[in-house]
C-alpha cells in the first residue's frame, strides 16, 4: 500500500439504490482509471460504479452554498400575544 492518499479515502459500508445515468466517455475512462489508483492505494479492489456516490457525496459535502441552503429550517419563534 501506498502513503499517497488520495482525496477519497477508504470506501464506508453502505445500503445502496440502483440509479443509472449517462456520461461522456472521456468521464467513464477517468473514472476506471480513478478506480485502479483507488484500489492500488488502499488494496481493496473497488470498480467506478461503487466510487461514484462516494464521489459525489464528498463533492456535495463541499459545496458551501448547497450546505447552507440545505440546512433544515428552524422552527418559528412562539408568538406572545400582548395582554392589553
């Protein structure tokens, strides 16, 4: 194993859903190649497929403006009625 470390670490235990989706080929070969480099640095052969959510939650973890608009909302402020 290599003291490289690459931007995503090991992969978590997950339960997955199946999603599709399209992409260039140019995307689809940087990502097998992420793959192999993934699974020669942390010895755990893994395949693009199974880095993609992991990919793209750690992309979603950092995006400032999604994490702030994507903050639940806090609940209202009682509201005092005046007794006069």
């Amino acid at each position: 194993m290599s003291t490289t470390k690459l931007r995503l670490g090991p992969l978590p235990k997950t339960e997955n859903l199946k999603l599709t989706f399209t992409c260039p080929a140019s995307l689809k070969a940087d990502l097998e190649r992420y793959a192999a480099l993934h699974s020669r640095t942390y010895g755990e052969e893994v395949d693009a497929l199974t880095l993609i959510p992991h990919m793209l939650e750690a992309f979603m973890a950092r995006d400032r403006v999604f994490k702030r608009t994507n903050k639940p909302a806090l609940p209202a402020a009682p509201q005092t009625t005046d007794p006069r």
